[in-house]
C-alpha cells in the first residue's frame, strides 16, 4: 500500500472558493475509485492538507494523472503559492502530527 501527504499553502484566503470547488470534484472522484482505501482533509485559512491511502504506487498516479484530479493540478498556479507533496509506503494514514512533520521532506512546487 501506499500514502501520500500533500499541503498547499493559498495565494489568499479568496483561494479558499475555488480550492472548494476543485476538492469537491476530487473528493466525488475517489469515492469512485476503489484503489483509495481512506483519505483525510484538513485546513484552515491559507493552509489546507490531504492525506490518502491507496492499494499501489501506480494506482496512486493513475488517479493523479486523471480526472478532476488533472483538472484541479494544472489549476493549481492560480490557486496555490506553494504545493507540497511526499508519498511513502505505509498500512494505514499517519496523524497530523506526524503527517506534517513528514511533508516537509516532500517534493516542494512554489508558482
């Protein structure tokens, strides 16, 4: 199995309207995929996280690479000023806490 942590740091809080409607098109997508096992969001003003778990690395970019996924990720320079992304093998989704001391080793997209 596989994990993958993601933070992303808005432009503005006015970021916050289309970053929604991108996540709810996202979210609508993995209840449909059944190689997601279990997923978390979570954030606050200019800092959101996502967290999921899913039955393999390729499953994983499959869904990345597809989708409302796609749509959302090649939206991202108008909404985000910082993405940071870190995926690893793991069983099951870490906490918080350890989740965003994790995804500071991440692969980091500053627009």
């Amino acid at each position: 199995m596989y994990v993958t942590v993601t933070k992303i740091e808005l432009r503005s809080p006015w970021k916050f309207f289309p970053l929604s409607l991108n996540a709810l098109k996202i979210i609508f997508q993995l209840r449909k995929d059944k190689a997601c096992i279990k997923y978390k969001t979570k954030g606050f003003w200019t800092t959101h996280y996502t967290m999921s778990l899913w039955k393999s690395e390729e499953d994983l970019k499959t869904f990345a690479r597809s989708g409302a996924h796609l749509y959302a990720m090649k939206q991202s320079s108008r909404i985000a000023k910082k993405i940071i992304t870190l995926s690893f093998p793991g069983t099951e989704l870490p906490g918080w806490s350890e989740a965003r001391e994790k995804i500071e080793q991440g692969k980091i997209l500053n627009f």
